[in-house]
C-alpha cells in the first residue's frame, strides 16, 4: 500500500522480491497487462513521485474473493512483463 485507505480507492504497486528494474516501469506494463486481459481493472496515479497502481471497490457486494482475484490478475500481468533478465539469481 502507498496511501492510507479513506474511501474505496486503494492504491499499491507490485514489487517482486529479486526485482532489480524500474518499479514505475514494471508496474506501468503491469497496467498495460492488466487491462489488456480483461479481467480485472485498476487505473494509475502517482503518489509521492511513484507510480501507483489504484483500484476503486464501488459494489457492496464485494467479496475477500474478489479482492483476491484481483490480487492473482496483478501477479499473473506481471509475470508476463518480468524479463527474467530483470530478477537476481
């Protein structure tokens, strides 16, 4: 997390232990990814100077589930975009 939750909108980033690139980068294609799958949506912001992932949950019938869904789309989109080049041996 990069921000105190108020309301709805959550905002975080994915940082892989191992990462060694640019967090803004990866988590920008990681939006790319996201959105070009479909599945889940998060749109993106800046807090503080770092690129930030930012989600909205609007539907009180939103389930710990769902969250988690959302949680396994972000680690899928970016294991699409880590070039294994990127990461520590």
């Amino acid at each position: 997390m990069l921000a105190p939750v108020g309301l709805s909108v959550f905002c975080f980033r994915y940082a892989s232990r191992g990462f060694t690139g640019d967090l803004d980068a990866l988590n920008e294609r990681i939006l790319v990814a996201l959105q070009r799958a479909g599945s889940s949506y998060v749109s993106n912001t800046r807090v503080e100077g770092k690129f930030a992932l930012r989600g909205c949950v609007l539907n009180y019938r939103t389930t710990e589930q769902d969250m988690e869904i959302l949680l396994e789309d972000v680690r899928r989109a970016a294991a699409s975009v880590v070039r294994p080049e990127s990461r520590r041996s």
